[in-house]
C-alpha cells in the first residue's frame, strides 16, 4: 500500500485529480517526462518550471507528489502562494523527503530570511540525493533574487517553460478533463465551451466542473441548448 504525501500541519493538500493522466500534455511533453522520471535513479534531482499562470503548473507539481507517492516515496507540495506569509519553518528537515515541490517561488524572493532558508533546504536536499521541483511565473535569472548563492541554485538544474496550448490543445485538455470526472463531452459542444468561455485552462475547467454539477443535478446530457441554459449564456 503507497504512503500519501506528506501534508503540512496547515492543512495543504493535493487535488485527487491532479495527475499526469489527466494533464494534457501539448507542447510540454518532454517536461512531463521527465517529470514522470525524476525519482527514478538516473533523473534529474533538480528541475525548474515556469510559466503564466493558468498553464498548469500547480497541477504538475502536485502530479509529480501524487506519482511519489504512487512508489511508496514521501512528496511534500509547497504552494507559497499560500504559505509565503509564515516564516519558512517547513523547510526544516526537508531532506527526510523523497521529493519537495515547491510552487509559486515568485511570492518569497527578495525576503532574506526565507531566501536563505531556500538556499540551505537546496543544499541539503542536494545533499542527501532527493529531489526538488520548483516553479515560478518567470525563469530564474529573470526572478529578483538578492542572495546570490540561491540565485546560482536556482539554474544549477534543468529549466523549463511551461508553454499554453493552442486551441486544439484546449480542446484536448477540456475532453480529458471531462472523461475523468466521467461526463460525455461531444466535440460540438466542447467547441462551443471553448468559443463562449474563457480563455484560461483553469477558469474553463471551472466551467466543466459547474456543467458537471448541472448535469447531475438535472439528470441531463451535456448539449449545447443544456450549456446555454446552466451557464445563462
């Protein structure tokens, strides 16, 4: 039986559907495997993501926790975004940890105390031979890093841009995304979520989730006239 990912006491934790099944690759999949890969013996112990926001990059990090956790590794997800206003005490000891995926990195650079706590939890990981995922919104040298070292950490990996999807891609993305929470998508109407609804891969599956809901709630097929009355559009 696979252990589940270590969780912070502060109550974070990772989204069942957060997986590499359910993450449409696109132009990103020489990044997803290696992400796949990077417990293996010969991956890569440190990798660096970034991208715009909305492209999925939460999503990956808490896959790649999931997937540790799916070979009995320990995997903790760190998303700043919601923990960069506490002192980084949770980077203490890190290093027992099979995997560390550290989201959102743009909120805590610049503020001493944690880029030094960064630094060291670097070191020790490297250290002790885990690994560490990081993303951020922007690539390393572009961050305005002020201590040095961390700044050198940072590119000593592999670094990758998480690129957004052309609208077949979209259209990819909100399929999968559907057949894994088990609706039926038709092609019609997937087309005109897409040419009606937002732009962002997040927001859209936000809208799959309340037709979802919609659906089930009227024990009614997904079609456009249906789309039109649930979304008021």
């Amino acid at each position: 039986m696979s252990r589940a990912p270590a969780q912070l006491p502060l109550g974070v934790g990772l989204r069942d559907d957060a997986t590499f099944a359910s993450f449409h690759p696109g132009p990103n999949a020489t990044l997803v495997d290696r992400l796949v890969h990077q417990l293996d013996d010969d991956g890569e112990p440190f990798l660096y993501v970034w991208g715009a926001s909305g492209t999925g990059r939460s999503h990956l990090l808490q896959a790649a926790c999931h997937a540790a956790s799916d070979r009995d590794g320990r995997a903790l997800y760190l998303p700043l975004a919601e923990l960069g206003h506490f002192p980084p005490l949770m980077l203490e000891e890190i290093e027992r940890l099979d995997l560390v995926a550290i989201d959102d990195l743009e909120r805590v650079v610049g503020r001493k105390r944690w880029e030094e706590a960064l630094f060291h939890a670097f070191n020790r990981l490297r250290d002790a031979g885990k690994r560490l995922l990081i993303a951020a919104e922007a690539p390393p040298r572009q961050l305005p890093v002020k201590l040095p070292d961390l700044a050198s950490r940072l590119t000593w990996g592999m670094t990758f841009h998480l690129q957004g999807l052309d609208d077949t891609g979209r259209l990819a993305a909100l399929q999968l995304r559907a057949k894994g929470r088990g609706m039926q998508l038709p092609d019609e109407v997937a087309r005109y979520i897409l040419h009606r609804g937002p732009r962002r891969l997040d927001a859209l599956f936000a809208t799959l989730e309340t037709l979802d809901r919609a659906s089930l709630s009227a024990q009614r097929k997904l079609t456009i006239p249906f789309v039109k009355q649930a979304l008021d559009w």
